[in-house]
C-alpha cells in the first residue's frame, strides 16, 4: 500500500515539474568560474509571477466552465419538469 502511495507522489511529483518546465515555471542555469575551472554552479530559478499568473488563469476557465455546466443543467432540469408536469 505504501509503495503504490509513494510511486504515485512520485508520478504527481515528475509530472509537475515537467508541466513546470514546459510552462516556464522553473529554470535552471549554470556558470563556471573561470579561474576555478572544476567548480560549476547550478542555479534552479521559480518565476513566481507566472506560476500565479498560470494559477489565475486556471481559476478562472474552471469558474466559466462550471458556470456554463451549472447553466445547461439547469435548462435541462427546467426543461425535465415541463416535461413532467400535465399540460394544464
């Protein structure tokens, strides 16, 4: 049980970090000193502002779509009751 817990953290983790990466959430830079040539920094960058940018978006196509859903099945329920109801 556990390792099937873990494995699918694991694949939840992997899949963010490669949306991430497509998105520009993340980036990462390296730089070699030149007198020191055996040392290399490797830099790891989040843009905050488009991650909240991203997250915006999301909330909002998901508050038009279920405002859409919540539309339709309200015609839908309108139209099962009249449907339902004798003609008077």
């Amino acid at each position: 049980m556990m390792k099937k817990l873990f494995g699918i953290l694991f694949l939840l983790l992997i899949c963010v970090a490669g949306i991430g990466f497509y998105r520009g959430w993340f980036s990462v830079s390296t730089h070699s000193d030149e007198s020191e040539s055996h040392k290399i920094d490797v830099n790891l960058s989040v843009d905050t502002d488009k991650v909240k940018a991203d997250a915006a978006t999301v909330k909002e196509k998901a508050s038009e779509l279920t405002g859409d859903a919540k539309d339709e099945a309200s015609k839908l329920g309108d139209q099962a009751k009249d449907k339902l109801q004798p003609n008077q």
